[in-house]
C-alpha cells in the first residue's frame, strides 16, 4: 500500500513535468518577450546583418521593415509580456519576462561585445525562458533540470560562436567585435566538455530515478542523448553560416535520435501509468458506496 501511494505520487509529479514539457516551449515562443528581443537586436545590428551572408534577408535588414516600425513593435510587444503574467494570475512570470527583455537590451547595448561574458549572456537568455515555462504552469523545476537545462544552453551557445567564427572567416570580426578573442580550438574544446558534462549530468539523474524500470529506460534514454550530441557535435563542425536552430531540427539524423529519445523516456514512465490505474481501481473496490454493499 505505501509502494502504491509512494508510486501514485511519482505519477503525479511526471506528469506535471510532461505538462510543464509542454507549456514551456509555448512559453519559448510567446510573442511578446521573443519579438521584442529579436527586433531590438535586429534594429541595433542592422548595419551588421546586411553584411551577413544569411542575416542580411531578415526583414529590417533587407528593408522590408523600417526600423521605427520595428521599434514601435518591439514597445508593443514588451508591454503585451509583462503585464501578461499578472493578468494569467502569474506575478513570478512578469519577473521572469522583465528581466528577459532587460537582459536582451543590455546585451544588445553592451554586453555583447565583451569576450565569454556575452557568451554566458546567450545561454542565461535560454534558461530564462525556461523558468518563465515552469512559472507559467507553477511547477517548481528540480536542480536537475536546471543544471541538464544550463549546459544544453551553454553548448547551443559556444556552438553558434564556433559555426560563425569558422563559417565567416575573417568576416565574423566585422559582424561580431567580440570574435576576435575567440580561437577556434578553444570554443571546440569548450563545445565538447559541455557535452560531456551535460550527458554526465543526465545519467547522475538517471540513477537517482526510483525503481528498476524507470531507472533502466531512462538510463537507455541516455544513449539516443549521447548520439544527439555526437551528431549535433559533427554537424557543427563543418563551415556553415546555418543557424544552429536549423542543425537541431532540420537534420534527419537528428530528428531520429530526438525522436528516440523521446521514446525510450516515455517507456519508462510507462509502468508507473499502469499502477496508477491499478491503484485507483484497488481504492474504488475497498471504498464504500451508496450502491454498493
């Protein structure tokens, strides 16, 4: 009985993080907070981007948007953030949105051009928009998740850095001041120790998960992780001026490591589902009814 309550309670809590899944990458893509940085940093860098091989087609700097309209957007748009998370009956989410687009303005004004520094600044705007995700569905995120969440951060990051540096050549300086500093075996060997760190850290989780079936298919989850990584690892290694967003979800081989992934996770919450059911069933045979005797 106690296992079942134990069970019934891990059932609960998985499925809030599944729900949290879920309404965080709607959060990631709320509108208000998203446009307001991109057209900040597209207003800001426009000159750069029009020299870009790739950012030049964006819409302010190919001319299709002038700027004073792209900035009466991005007011609009801060102002539609912040006062959302009140209006939902989420103070901790206006918070967490102010101090986005603070962040992205500051980046966008000055930190940007400050070596490693900027980088951390990159990564930081990633897991804040986790923490908006966990705050707009009021699930409290482990350490766990934050610190799997930090380093998946920080590799996107160095991984941009090393794809514009070497994809750019000498141009990268001229779009990016900050490059110069950088040297292309550093941020690859930062690259591949944040994504062994990051797999170390999922199979620390992993462990600590409880029960021999849960713990064994998320441990087996690890294995399409380390191959997302390998392959997200090879992928940015050739020259490319691609965003990396595009490496992520664009890649087949990508796209079946993800998707193995995801599989082989939700095969272990699988058992925990049935004894959930079992359990709710077992309750309703033993409790009194007025049909029953």
């Amino acid at each position: 009985m106690v296992e079942h309550q134990r069970v019934a309670v891990r059932v609960r809590e998985e499925r809030h993080v599944a729900h949290a899944g879920v309404q965080r990458v709607s959060a990631e893509r709320h509108p208000g907070a998203l446009e307001l940085g991109a057209r900040l940093r597209d207003v800001i860098d426009v000159e750069r981007d029009r020299r870009h091989p790739v950012k030049r087609l964006r819409p302010i700097a190919a001319g299709e948007i002038g700027r004073s309209h792209a900035t009466l957007m991005a007011v609009l748009f801060a102002g539609l953030a912040i006062v959302g998370g009140p209006v939902a009956g989420v103070p901790l989410l206006a918070i967490i949105v102010a101090s986005y687009l603070g962040l992205s303005l500051l980046y966008s004004l000055v930190l940007k051009h400050v070596p490693v520094l900027e980088l951390l600044f990159v990564a930081s705007g990633f897991m804040l928009r986790v923490l908006g995700g966990a705050a707009a569905t009021r699930v409290v995120p482990s350490v766990w998740f934050l610190l799997v969440c930090s380093l998946g951060a920080l590799l996107v990051a160095t991984a941009k850095r090393f794809t514009e540096l070497t994809g750019l050549g000498d141009q990268a300086v001229r779009h990016r001041p900050a490059m110069r500093w950088y040297r292309p075996a550093a941020l690859r060997l930062t690259q591949w120790l944040t994504a062994i760190a990051m797999l170390v850290t999922y199979l620390l989780w992993a462990l600590g998960e409880h029960g021999a079936w849960l713990r064994g298919w998320h441990l087996v989850s690890a294995v399409p992780l380390a191959a997302a990584l390998a392959r997200f690892g090879r992928l940015t290694g050739r020259p490319t001026v691609r965003p990396v967003e595009d490496l992520l979800i664009r890649d087949a081989a990508m796209a079946g490591c993800e998707l193995a992934w995801l599989l082989s996770f939700a095969a272990g919450l699988l058992q925990l589902g049935q004894l959930s059911i079992y359990e709710k069933g077992t309750t309703w045979l033993r409790s009194p009814g007025p049909n029953r005797c």
